[in-house]
C-alpha cells in the first residue's frame, strides 16, 4: 500500500536541487550552480532563473549572485546577454567527447579508498531513494515526468547520455518529496560523473542500463519498493563493477 505525500512535491528539477547556500556563500552558490549546469538540470542553451528568483531560491543577495554567475562566465559554462530579452544561458556543461566531465571537473575521487567511499555513498543512497519514491502516491504529472525522464535517456545520443541518465536518476529523488534524499543523490550523481570521465563509453553497459531504468521506473510507479530498491542496487553494482575493473 502507497502512503498518501504529506506536501506537494516539486516537479522541476531546479525547484528539488537548488537550495539555501549556507557558510561560505559565494563558494558555495557557485558550487550548487556548476553542478546543477554538469548535472543536466540546467542544459545547454537554457536561459537560467531570473537573478531575483534564483537568489530568493539560493538565499543568497541578488550581488553575491551576479559574482557567482561572473564566475561561472569566467569557467565558460554561461553567456549573460543584457537588454531586453536579455539573461543568463548556459553554454557548456563541463562535459568533453562522449558527455563526460573534463579534467577540470574532478575532485580526487579516482583512486583507492576515495573511489570505493564514491561508489558505496550512491549504494546506500540511490537504492533507498527508489524504495522511498515508490511508497509515494504519485501525481499524473510525477507519472509522467518519469516515464519522459526514462525515454529521453534512451533516445540521448552519446554525447548527451550522461547528462540524460542524471537528470532521470534525480527526477526519481524528487518525487520522494525529500530535500535531504535529492541533496545526497546530487552527491551521489555529481561523484559518479567524475569516475565515468575515466572510462570509455560502453554502447552494452548503456543498453543493459536501460533496461534496468525501465524496471526501476516500473517498480515505482507499480508501487512496489522492496523491488524499486532492489533493481537500483543491480543498476549502482553494474555500474560499480565496470569502475573498478577499468579504473582499479
């Protein structure tokens, strides 16, 4: 039995990722936005919020706001045109061939026990949120936007993959209705990117991959959690098992 959500749930993946920057401010509104642009949840030529929406969301002043998109200006990963219609829109993703993250991107997570720490994080997080998203009584819209979510990583060539399976893996955190769950599968997804920037692209892995996102997708929208959790943790071990034959 489904249990009834006790709030509406966001439907945007901008309105689930992006939350209150605290401590370092700037830091870490340009840490949030960076890898919300490499995670898909801002794509390429996609005009961002309004500053005054965007730093009401972030909770930050609209000047702390416009220092952290000229940052983002300075990496390449945005244009601002001024004027009417004017506005900031993301250029770059931070991906180079095959949808991967550049070098630039990384933090140090490929190696030994940082890599193994990397993969057991999204192991304990990613299943749990499946299982979590499919004792919610979803929406027609949540319906929905998973199903599209699925399709649209199917139908992503190479290049736009990766960014195509994030936005699906955090459109299933979302619909938990759970800030804290979405904040940890950013995480997650945002660790994952930099360890597949090592490998190659895998056409098999990818097809094997998508059969398991449609039997997860199924599992949630079946409303059946024990098998949500249990075709995720499949999804994180196949996914973990190339790394560490590839990677070492």
């Amino acid at each position: 039995m489904t249990r009834e959500q006790p709030a509406p749930q966001p439907t945007r993946l901008p309105d689930a990722v992006l939350r209150p920057a605290v401590g370092n401010v700037f830091e870490t509104t340009v840490e949030q936005l960076a890898t919300a642009i490499r995670l898909g949840v801002f794509v390429v030529g996609e005009q961002l919020p309004p500053e005054r929406d965007l730093a009401e969301r972030l909770g930050v002043s609209r000047n702390t706001l416009r220092e952290a998109i000229a940052a983002l200006r300075d990496s390449g990963l945005v244009t601002t045109r001024r004027g009417r219609g004017g506005g900031t829109v993301v250029t770059d993703a931070g991906h180079g061939p095959g949808g991967r993250p550049t070098p630039a991107a990384a933090t140090g997570i490929r190696h030994g026990a940082a890599l193994e720490d990397a993969l057991d994080y999204r192991r304990v997080v990613e299943p749990g949120a499946a299982r979590l998203a499919a004792t919610r009584t979803l929406s027609r819209d949540q319906r929905d936007w998973l199903l599209e979510s699925c399709a649209a990583v199917r139908a992503a060539d190479l290049s736009a993959h990766r960014i195509a399976d994030s936005r699906l893996h955090l459109a299933v955190a979302t619909v938990t209705g759970s800030p804290m769950v979405v904040e940890a599968v950013t995480r997650a997804q945002a660790a994952l990117g930099e360890l597949l920037a090592a490998i190659p692209v895998l056409r098999t892995n990818i097809e094997h991959s998508h059969e398991q996102h449609d039997a997860v997708v199924a599992a949630i929208l079946d409303g059946d959690p024990g098998a949500a959790r249990t075709i995720m943790e499949e999804h994180c071990d196949a996914t973990s098992a190339l790394l560490r034959g590839l990677i070492g």
